[in-house]
C-alpha cells in the first residue's frame, strides 16, 4: 500500500553541493539522500526522486510548478522535498493547498559531504516529521518542525526562525 | 519557560562507544548527543544530563527506577532518553506510566563515532518525535518512530521492527 | 614493470576492526586499505591482498611465516604491511632478513572506521615511505618512520617511540 | 635542537576551504592543518604558521617571495608548506635554491572538511617524506612524492603526474 511509503523529491541545494577542484568552486551535484536513508537504518519502503539540481535562488515559478506537480503525481501521502534553503519558504507556498498530504521540507546549512553538516540530522528530522505530523507543509530545519507559514530564514544568524504572524 | 527546553538523559549503549586500543576493547565514552545537537543547528534550549555509561545488558531495576526518577524530577515535559538498544523497551515500559510527559528514547546500532552510524539520524529523528508527538512513550530507531508498547528489536536483523499485538 | 607496483598485505589489527552490535564488541572486518588508497587519490599501480584478519596479539610463529613467505612471493619490491600494533615490531623481526625489499609496516592505534583515526595519515607515511625508503624493514606509526629494530610501542603512552639501543 | 622539529607553512588552496551559506561559495578558511597532524597522532615537536590564505590562482610574486622569506627565517631544515594545486609547481620554483632544507609541498583535490578528501592522506605523505628525502623540494600529491621539476598538474585529469624531461 502506498500509505507505507515515503518518496523524497530532490530539488538541490547546499544540501547536495559538491566541490569541483578544476572549476574552484561548488556546485549541486548528485543527491546524497539515499546514502543518508541507508545509514540511518531505515526499514519503511522510500524512493528517491532526483528531481531538479538548482541553487534555490535560481528557482523559477516554472521550476515551482514542476515540485508542485510531481507532488501530486505521486501516490505517496507522505513526501519529503530536499530544498536550497533560501527560498524554501516561497516553495513551501506553492505547495501549500496541496490536499491530503504530509508535506516535509528540509535542506542544509553546510553541505552534506561535509564531515561537520547538519544534513544527516535535518533528514532525520524530516523522517519522524512526515510520519508523526497531519497533512499540511512543514519544514524541519534548526532542530525545529514548523508549520511552513509561521517560520523564516534568518539570513545574517544563518538559521530557521519562528514569526509569530 | 520550561516548556521550551527539552532535557536529553544519557545512559549509555552503543552510540556512546568508544574504543581503547591499549584494552583492545571498546567501552561506553564521553556522550557525543552535545556535539550532534550542536551540528545540527538546534536553535532550541537544551540540557544533556549524562546520567550513566552502560551497556543495556547492565541495566538493574535499580538503574532503571534511576531513570524513571531523574525523567519526572526534571521540570521540562519534553524528554530524550539515550539508551543502548537491546532493552531500550523494558525501560520504555518502566517509563510508561511518568505522566504529562514526551518521553522519546532513542540510541544506535553503530557508534556514533564511526563514520558510518546511525547516531544524527537518529538524534535527529528524537528531536522532531519529542516535539511533534503526544505524551507517552516513543521509541525513534529504525527509520520510525514506534509507540513504546508496539516495538520490539530483531536481534538476527539488528533492527527494530513494528509488533501488531 | 613490476617496480612502479606497490602491493600491500593486510594482517588485520585495530586498522580493520569494525563494530557487531548484535555481540557488542569488534572484530577486524574487511580491509579498508583499497578504499584509503583511492580516496587519497594515487595514481600508481596496487594490489591490496588480504592475507588474514588477526589482532596482533594472536599471531602465531606459523602466521608470521605466512605473512614472510607472502612477502618474499611477490615480484614488487615495495611492499605495505599493515598490522596489529601490539606486535608490529615481532612481525617485522620475522621480515627483516627479506633481501632487497621495501617494507614499510603500519597499522592504526583507532580504527579507520572512526571519525577521528590515525589511519589515513598512517597509510599516506607507508605510502611515501614505501618509495623514498631503500630496502628494508621500516615502521611508520606516530608520525615518523622508524628502522624496525629502533622501535617499540609503549603502550602506557599509546604510541611508538624510537629506542636507541 | 631545531633539527628534531617540524614547521608547517600554511598558504591556502582547497586544502583548508570553508563553505559559506549565506554567500552560496567557499573560501579559504582557518587552516585544519594542525588537525590533521594531533588526529595523525604525531610525537614529534611542530609548529604550524598560518602564513596567508590564498587560492593559488592569485598568488602574486610578492607573495612568493614572502613564502620564501618565510621558509629561509625558520631555523628548522624541515619545512612542509601547505598550497593550493594549481600554482604548487611556480612556488616550488621559488624555493627551488634555497639551501640546506628538505622542503616538502602538499595540498589537496579536495577540501579536508569534505568526508571524501585527499588531505590527511597527503598530510601523511608530506610527513614521511619531509622526514625522509635529501634536502631539495618536493611535491607529496596523487600518492607520489616527486622531485619539483619533473611533475605537473593535470587538470583535465585533476591529478599530478611526473614529467620525463
């Protein structure tokens, strides 16, 4: 049954940044999700699906259309979307009367390949979030599941933050 | 506010482990949950209270009413509890009837300090479960986060599996 | 020609030990040296041949004739041992009449499985050592290369120490 | 006496890059130099001098000259400098009369914060090697320590390799 099931969608993000020595710079490479469901143990059935590799400042309304359509698509009620975190608020919006689904958003502040990297600990998050929490979009960053329109990134202290409108 | 805080009591198991190559063995260390709470970006207030250093086999009832006691004498009504895995349920159950809180115990299958473990997953999924979940007692391993009364851990498969009874 | 080779026999030791938390205690797991090796980039040509998986205080008169005779078979004249640290020098006594060979022994005082190990660093010195070295019998643990016969583990300290005998 | 220690000249290059999120790029940070040597378990006596912090892209002669001033103060006849890939070669050059020091160059393809990187590695190599070959400069990169004027980098391939002539 497709209710046992959670698919994660890929979107990019420093989440999933690698760094390119000939080029000296990072750029999104392939998703590391998987690897991180593995050593996590998990033992409930998941897909992983490489959506998209894009910095979340280059996502367009195009772009959010496709998240939002490859979310319905799915049978899953149960999806977790890996997102840059700079505008995952906005995709959050888009995807907010998406009906009948638990909708997760997490991402990273420090790459995942990086031995020191919130990202193991943000999909944890995101794991318990999409089977605990009722339909809706969350998002789990900065050791916190908030309902995605009460939460903001804070840019200068480089964390998730709850706003209280 | 107390509410605001969540309180992680340690008291061994794997995820602790650490090895002494002058022993050519390896015993329960320093806790790493401050580190990987740290790593993980957590904006919220916590204590770690390093309660003991044992393997789950070496738990007494006399440890275990240590527990139960150091969980309700806490204000906080948000509880972790790091524990090693092979009788993380028989203390879930002398924890189970500590009213008004979320008690969401948690632990590894692989130390924490080796590269590959399941320790931030799982911390990570304990973070979002004690926040999201009801009062009562919740175990967070596998990928899942179980009632404390519908799990039991497969030894042969090393993982934590769902009971139906 | 078989001098541009390096071929590297693995004995076992805390290099190798991986963790069973089904029976709470290490053993020495299959060789991480072939993984060391490519992560550190080289661009020789290598073998990784493993010969036994032992803690060093467990070999036998009869292994270090075995680990000799797999030495003295090989055509490369550059020749990694890794192995136990508890014995290391025993074994290279055992070796150090092997004429015109290489050999560097190292091992690691924490497992390559951990986060924070010895052993990367220890496999790059055997690497470097294994050619700018001339023939003979050299361990590299601790930071330095030491001819065998002016070495010894103290293990109060946790590391070689060069004797001046 | 000078000659039982080790200086480590820190320059920049990818060895000891940071990611900065709220910039989307990485840059130069504080070296993990001294890391990677205390983790490697070391017993000899080091100092590490973070010199500048520089891609080697933007190595200005001036620069180098004060990279040679730096190695030619020290009293110390073991010096390893720290560098980024792409210019190693040219600085090498400028250390290439300077008397009486073995002076071993390394850096990395791959930031040492990355958990797939080749620093420690190459930090291991430039230790044996710093400890082992005749004064003159060498370059510890790819799993080789070559002699300064006969290897080059390879970008295409992103490695070093030796030149014949």
């Amino acid at each position: 049954m497709a209710d046992n099931r959670i698919v994660v969608l890929t979107t990019g993000g420093t989440i999933d940044k690698v760094y390119f020595d000939d080029m000296s710079r990072f750029e999104v490479g392939e998703t590391v999700v998987g690897k991180i469901l593995r050593e996590g143990g998990v033992t409930f059935d998941f897909e992983v699906v490489p959506l998209m590799r894009k910095d979340s400042l280059q996502l367009t309304d195009a772009d959010r259309a496709a998240i939002r359509a490859a979310v319905q698509v799915r049978e899953e009620s149960r999806v977790i979307v890996t997102h840059g975190t700079d505008t995952m608020v906005d995709t959050a919006r888009a995807l907010a009367d998406v009906p009948g689904k638990t909708i997760v958003m997490t991402g990273a502040l420090s790459p995942a390949r990086f031995q020191a990297s919130d990202a193991v600990f943000n999909i944890g998050m995101a794991v318990a979030a999409v089977q605990a929490c009722p339909p809706g979009v969350w998002i789990a960053m900065s050791g916190q599941v908030f309902p995605w329109d009460h939460v903001r990134k804070n840019r200068g202290r480089n964390r998730f933050e709850r706003t209280d409108d």
